[in-house]
C-alpha cells in the first residue's frame, strides 16, 4: 500500500497503542492496530499493563503523533487522568489522544476536558476511528505549522 503522506515528503501517522493498568484483555486494540497500519499509518503496541509512566516514555521515543488508550475496566477516568500527568510531566502536549473502550457517557465529558479528543467505544466502525485520527493529526499539524 502507498503511503500518500510518505509521497508528499510528510512522515506517516504515528500511533501508540497500549493498555493500561491491569487491564488484561486485548484482542480489540490489536484489530485497531491492524485497521490503523492497513490504513498506512505507523503503529506501535506498546502491550498490557503499561504503567501510566512508560506510557510517556514510550510516546516521547517513538516521537508519535497519536496515543490510544484502550481501557475496558471501570478506572477508565482515574487512569486516563493519570497518563495525561505523566505526558504532561515529559512535556508531551502536542499527542493526539484518543480512548476506547467501556466509557460511560458522563465519564466521556471528563475525559474530554482531560484533552482526549475521541473516545471509541464497542461497535465502533474502523473507518470512524481511522478518519477521526487522520483528521485529527491533520488539524494539529496545520495547527502546529501555522505557530
């Protein structure tokens, strides 16, 4: 698959994908990180139970552009909350952050005022989520050129 972003002299969509927390079931987030990398986009799943910690030491390497948390417990705000302190401690404000998981409605206002900009949640199509994060990267990265 041509990468069209690759062609216009602009690096792919990078992507961090991972758990966190003791969270153990994964088998929607590595059907994401396919969708994602079919889409072109460059992923990396980072595995189960990150620490919040390695979470931001993990985006801040691999210098990417995008971090899905996939959370199914009921800490989805708690741990969230936690990760966003951890990117903002490595000054890691310019990610793209996006949830999926079992988020309650009222859970999804908080975690939009933490600076999630997409909460996904079971039977969401791959084609939202892949469109979504390409139009969030686009707009940040217009955001970011215009500065």
């Amino acid at each position: 698959m041509t990468n069209k972003r690759a062609a216009f002299g602009q690096r792919p969509i990078r992507v961090v994908l991972t758990k966190v927390g003791l969270d153990g079931h994964d088998r929607g987030v590595k059907v994401i990180a396919q969708a994602l990398r079919d889409a072109g986009m460059e992923v990396i799943y980072a595995g189960l139970r990150r620490t919040p910690e390695e979470i931001a030491r993990i985006v801040l390497e691999e210098d990417a552009d995008v971090l899905g948390l996939s959370i199914l417990s009921g800490a989805v705000v708690p741990l969230t909350r936690r990760v966003v302190e951890a990117l903002k401690a490595q000054q890691l404000d310019d990610v793209v952050m996006v949830v999926g998981g079992i988020v309650p409605e009222p859970s999804r206002v908080e975690l939009n005022a933490m600076g999630v900009t997409g909460v996904f949640t079971p039977g969401s199509s791959l084609k939202a989520i892949i469109d979504f994060i390409q139009a969030g990267v686009a707009n940040h990265r217009t955001y970011q050129e215009s500065k």
